[in-house]
C-alpha cells in the first residue's frame, strides 16, 4: 500500500509568542505519512508573520505559509484551510497550542486499524501563557463515543487534537457561518464513531490572550446552543436531546455562580426550555442531577489531589 497523505491546519493570528512551539511541535512529527502542514496567517502584524516566513524556509518540503492581507477570522481562515487540503487524513492546530512526540503516529495508526472511526482525539495536558504544566483537559481515558454520548455529554474533547479522514473537511466546507470545535465533533458523530486517546499527546494553552472563550463568552455560548441544534432530531432520541440541553444549562448555571451573572439564567432558561422536549420540570431535574455529578467529580478529584501527587485538575470532567 502506498503511504498516505495527511495535511495539518493551523490558524494563527498575533501569536508570536507561541507560533514556533506550535509549527516545530507538528513538523517534527515522525509519521508514515506523506505530511504537508497549511499556516493560515490571518494578517498578523505583531511578528507573527516572519516567524512562520522563516520556518517555511526551514521546513520547505512541509510548512507552507499562506498570508492573509485583510483579517477574515478564524472561522474563514480555517474553512479556506480545510479547501486547500485534499489529502487521505487531516489534522487541525491552534497557533497556541501544540503537539507532544508521537501524537501522529499514534493517531493514523487507530484510524487505519479502526475503518468505522470517524476521527481520534487525544487527552492533553493544560498550561498557562508561559508553559507552565496546569492539569489534563479531561478524565475520559481511552474510549470511543458515539453520537448520543457526545451530544448528553457535551463538549470534552481537545479540538488541537483531532485527526480524521478526508470527508471530514465537510464538517467545514458545509457550514457557511461561524461555529465552534463543538459542532465540528458533532458532525464528525453523525459520520461514524469517535476514538479518544486516553494518553496526553497534545498541550493547550488556558484562556491565551485573544482566545474565543476568554474574551468572548457570550457568542461562544450561542455557538455552543447552535451545535445542539444543529443535529437533525431523527437521529437522536427524546431523552438524547433533553439531556443535551440540560448539560447546556448546567455550564450556563455554573458560569453564571462563578461571573456572578444571573442574567445569565433569566436569559437562557426560557429558551432552554422552550426547546426541549420534556419542558421546565423534568429537564429541570435532568439538569440538577449534572449539576450535582460535575459538582461531585471536582470534589473527589480536589480530595484526591490532597493526598496522591498526581494530576487531578481536570478543566474538563465527563
């Protein structure tokens, strides 16, 4: 069999101070793979720019920089990515994120040996600005998920991680308005099941400078509602859809006691509401017992911490 072909993503905007640690973690990737790596520079004019310039000079025969002159957004930057790359398997990066040894390899190996997978994701270990290890994105371990998990669950998946096959890139291509990570895995669910790596393989930066949750977390929640909706109702059942939504107004709930925002509540109750199928009172109880199941996970976890040395701050428990 011939060696397949594999293109990496990465959009960057003004991240000159995780740019290189990003291109070099993903070129110096060993892979049995033909790899080629897209930088979709959305016209950064802090230095950026002529860092990735040099490391396409050095890295000629995989890093290719594509330099937008007018800023587009992140959305547009990585559709035009997702366009450009006609290759077997395609893998996406943030500009501050990176990647740990092996993670491709790993990655490609699963795909070819799980045909029904339709995309692999892997743990990652969490750190702040200046690189510092914080804890793991999150505590599922090694599994795979299917649609229904992914939607009563919500979103714990690392979104710098994921590799999946070609038909993939129409999780991008069709959609012709902004999204977030949540609603490319949903679709990536509806197209076969999805496989998680149990390993950290990938580093994520908590809340960067610019970063989408951080700075904009009112349309990151109307994005997050939108991937809920997005999914056709025939393809999930009732109890599917009503816990869905309940895990929705459990995080709103709780970013509403940590802002101090009860706006939050009055604004997003009613619609929660209104739009699942068991109405106020049992999707009230739905969401009371994840509010109660989270509550209880980080406090087993802040116990364990207490007396094992391990790496117990999970930024996103399941």
């Amino acid at each position: 069999m011939s060696r397949p072909t594999l293109t990496v993503c990465i959009v960057t905007c003004n991240q000159r101070n995780y740019i290189e640690a990003c291109v070099r973690s993903v070129a110096e990737q060993e892979v049995d793979a033909k790899m080629c790596i897209l930088i979709g520079d959305d016209a950064s004019d802090d230095g950026t720019s002529e860092i990735v310039s040099q490391l396409a000079r050095e890295y000629p025969q995989r890093v290719e920089h594509i330099r937008r002159e007018a800023h587009i957004g992140a959305f547009a930057n990585m559709r035009d990515l997702m366009a450009r790359a006609g290759s077997d398997y395609v893998a996406r990066v943030d500009g501050d994120d990176y990647w740990l040894p092996g993670k491709l390899h790993r990655q490609v190996a699963y795909l070819q040996f799980h045909p029904d997978c339709a995309a692999v994701y892997t743990n990652a270990i969490t750190v702040d600005e200046a690189g510092n290890r914080i804890g793991l994105f999150n505590d599922v371990g090694d599994a795979r998920f299917d649609l229904a998990e992914m939607l009563c669950r919500g979103n714990f998946l690392n979104n710098s991680s994921v590799l999946f096959r070609a038909a993939g890139r129409h999780a991008w291509l069709d959609v012709k308005v902004p999204q977030i990570d949540y609603r490319v895995h949903l679709w990536h669910a509806r197209h076969g099941w999805l496989g998680h790596i149990g390993e950290p393989l990938t580093a994520y930066r908590v809340n960067t400078r610019g970063s989408m949750v951080a700075v904009m977390n009112d349309r990151v929640r109307e994005l997050y509602w939108d991937a809920i909706l997005s999914i056709p109702p025939e393809l999930v059942s009732a109890d599917d859809q009503a816990n869905g939504m309940a895990d929705f107004l459990r995080r709103v709930i709780l970013h509403a006691i940590r802002t101090n925002h009860p706006g939050l509540l009055r604004t997003w109750m009613p619609r929660v509401y209104a739009a699942s199928p068991y109405g106020i009172m049992r999707t009230s109880i739905l969401t009371t017992s994840s509010v109660a199941r989270i509550a209880f996970k980080k406090a087993m976890n802040s116990m364990k911490s207490m007396f094992v040395r391990t790496d117990r701050n999970i930024l996103y428990p399941r």
